[in-house]
C-alpha cells in the first residue's frame, strides 16, 4: 500500500499557482514539482510568490535557525 496516494485531479475550489506557467489554475493541472497549493481562494493564490518571499524573509532572519554553533536552538521561546 503506498504511503501516498498521488491525485491526478483536484477538488473544485482548491487554487494553485504555477510556476512554469506564472498563472493560478483551480485544480492541479501541472505537476506538483512546479506549484505551490492547494489556496482556498483564487486571490491567495494569486499572491503566492508574495507569500513565499515573505515565508523566506522570516525563515531567513529567524535567529532560532541561525545560531552561532550551527545547530538548531535548543531553548525556543
């Protein structure tokens, strides 16, 4: 039994945005490696980059990530 079960269609009113393709489509109709979803609405899709540069600007200066020993903070706040 597999562990995931690959959907090659998607359920009506899940949002992806493409980025092969620069252009939000209901369902997946691109492969996976090239969208990011599923949003619940059209217009979140439509700001995914936005939302991913935002994601990485705080992945990127989260000081919990970025220690000075390399490691992982071990007394998060």
């Amino acid at each position: 039994m597999a562990l995931f079960k690959k959907r090659t269609a998607g359920k009506p009113g899940e949002w992806y945005y493409c980025l092969e393709h620069k252009t939000v489509e209901e369902g997946p109709e691109c492969p996976s490696k090239n969208r990011f979803g599923p949003y619940t609405t059209r217009e979140e899709a439509s700001h995914a980059m936005e939302t991913a540069r935002e994601r990485n600007l705080e992945w990127e200066t989260d000081p919990r990530w970025h220690d000075a020993g390399g490691k992982k903070d071990e007394n998060p706040e």
